[in-house]
C-alpha cells in the first residue's frame, strides 16, 4: 500500500529533531542541503494563471518540509510531516484556491459556504491572498517565501479596486476554511512507543524500526481526525488482514521474498524494469520529494494540461484530488493502526 510504505521513511526522519543522530545517519546517509523554491521563476512562468502557480509553491513548499534543516537554515522541519498531516495541508490550501475562483462564477458548491463575491475583484489577487494566507497558517517557518511569492503577485496587479476586494476575498475563504479544520484532531501530537502506545510482541504486529530505532508512531490517531468528505474514517474500514498461517499468507510472503530481494546480498526473480518501477515510487520521504501528496499533483497537472482544462476546472480538480488524499489517509491509517498492522518494508516481517 502506497501510504503505509512512506510510514518506516518519514518515522526515520524524526531523528533529526528528536532521535539519535547515528542510528538515522547510519542508515540514511549523508545530510541534503536543500536548494529553497525559487518563486520568482513561477511569477514569470504562471503570471496569468494563478491556480498553476500556486499549486507549485504549495507542493514545494510540503518538498521543502520532509528536508531536513541544515546548520544556520531559520527553518522547521516537519511541520506537516508524512502523508496524513501533507495530505491535509494540501487539501486546505486547494480548497481555498477553489472557492475564490468558483466565487466569480458561482458554478460549483462552495466549500467553505462562501458561493459568491462583490465585483468585480481580481482572481489572481483572491488566490494569491488565499493560498499565501492558509499556507503561512500551515507552514509558518516559511512564511517569508510566501509573503514574498504574493507582493510578487500584487505588484504586477495594477487595478486597486479589484485587487483590493480579490484580497478580502481570499483572506476571507482561507480564514473559513482554516477556522472550519480547528480542533480536527491533527492538533494531537504523535505518540511515542514505550510512553503513550504499547505494542504487542506477538508476530503481525506493528513494532518499532530495527534500524533508527526511531520511537515515533507516526499517525497512530489519524483515524481519529475530522475527515473533509466522507463521514469519518470507518466509513470505508479495509478489511482484515489474511492470518499468518493461511495459504493467502503464505503466498504473499513468498512473494515478497522472490521480488524483494536486493540481487546481491539476497537473491531476487526482479526484473530491471520492476527495479525501475519500485525504485520511482520508493521516493517516500526522499527530502526535497516529500510525502506521496506531492507526487500526485505533479501528476494531476501534467495530467490536466493535456486536456487544457481552464483555471476553475483545474483549481476544481486540484480541490478534488487532494481532499480525496487527505480522506484517504485518514481512512488508512484508521485501519492501519486498529489491526495494528506490521511494516512491510522492514525485517520484522520477513
């Protein structure tokens, strides 16, 4: 499963702020010193289409995030860290992209409950202004990139009155939208094993990684969050998984040992292009590429400029794809963590 295998990569990643620096070094490698998002490239790139611009500031923004913070960088890492708190982020900021500009036209259901604006206003200026203002809101330790990204985006709007009622506009939609996910439960901090969460030692069971020895249970209340669309996390629970001593089991088990091998020191009936494929999607927690969430708007827009899909359309499908993320990872990790399921990516079940 996609999102429980990021679990094992961002749980390592901790380590920078709370974990023994040699387990997570040796394991993990070398420091990455992150080259920041150049925002002034996008205001040139996307100066008449904002939703393209914006999107692009937002997922580096959650790239920048999973990059762990180097000496003398004025920054803070993970603040939306792995994919149920990214997913979430993500899914706040297009909302409020999408709700100023369906404003204009009043063509889709609002979400936030604000249908419709005075005019006429500057759509640039709304989402600028609503992207900058739930972004700063979500990632704080960099919000001077963002109050830097929206002057770039004013200066160039020359028409005050307009531009004046797109800022209210957007500073109204994004305060709706972040005052309506208050106390959603995203404000529960992790859990720690051996202080608030116990394992079991029985086989099947979540344990802590061998290698970091990283003690956080990343998302083990995210189940418990306010979800965006459907009625709670268990409106869709997975279904349990198969016994240890079945022959569905078996099957899978042996499996992952025939294709899961690294071809050297264990044996493996991999492909190259199965190695290809598993190396592009194990980009989980890679600093700089983020959280899965990332990856999928990068898809979803190259996806929706083949189509040409108009700046509503597209802030509407951006709106879409990442509620739906952020639903999803509530959903999984709620079913992850009521079968207190193992991690597949590490020796305990292998």
């Amino acid at each position: 499963m996609k999102f429980s295998l990021l679990l094992s990569f961002t749980i390592a990643s901790v380590a920078f702020a709370s974990g023994p620096a040699g387990n997570f070094r040796q394991a993990y490698g070398p420091f990455f010193h992150p080259q920041p998002p150049n925002n002034a490239n996008n205001t040139q790139r996307f100066a008449n289409e904002p939703v393209h611009r914006w999107n692009k500031i937002a997922i580096d923004a959650t790239g920048l995030d999973h990059t762990p913070v180097v000496p003398g960088e004025h920054r803070t890492f993970g603040e939306q860290l792995g994919p149920g708190r990214a997913s979430r982020a993500m899914a706040i900021v297009h909302i409020a992209i999408f709700d100023t500009i369906n404003a204009a036209l009043g063509k889709y259901q609002s979400y936030t409950g604000i249908q419709s604006a005075p005019h006429p206003y500057s759509i640039a200026a709304a989402v600028a202004q609503a992207a900058h203002d739930t972004l700063s809101s979500l990632y704080p330790s960099q919000k001077t990139s963002f109050d830097q990204a929206l002057a770039n985006d004013l200066l160039g709007l020359k028409n005050e009155s307009p531009k004046s009622t797109g800022i209210a506009l957007g500073k109204q939609i994004a305060a709706a939208i972040l005052a309506s996910r208050v106390s959603d439960g995203s404000e529960k901090p992790e859990l720690h094993l051996g202080v608030d969460y116990t394992t079991s030692n029985l086989p099947g069971h979540w344990r802590q990684d061998p290698i970091s020895q990283i003690p956080v249970v990343l998302g083990a209340h995210w189940g418990a969050c306010k979800t965006f669309v459907i009625k709670s996390s268990t409106q869709f629970p997975a279904p349990p998984p198969p016994d240890m001593t079945s022959a569905r089991y078996a099957v899978a088990y042996n499996e992952v040992r025939s294709f899961g091998g690294d071809g050297i020191t264990t044996p493996t009936q991999r492909t190259p292009e199965q190695t290809f494929i598993g190396t592009f999607w194990a980009y989980d927690g890679t600093p700089s590429l983020c959280a899965p969430p990332r990856l999928y708007n990068q898809i979803t827009v190259h996806i929706a400029n083949q189509t040409h899909l108009g700046p509503v359309e597209l802030a509407r499908l951006l709106a879409l794809v990442n509620v739906s993320m952020a639903d999803a990872a509530m959903s999984i990790w709620e079913s992850k963590y009521h079968y207190d399921l193992p991690r597949w990516a590490r020796r305990p079940v292998i």
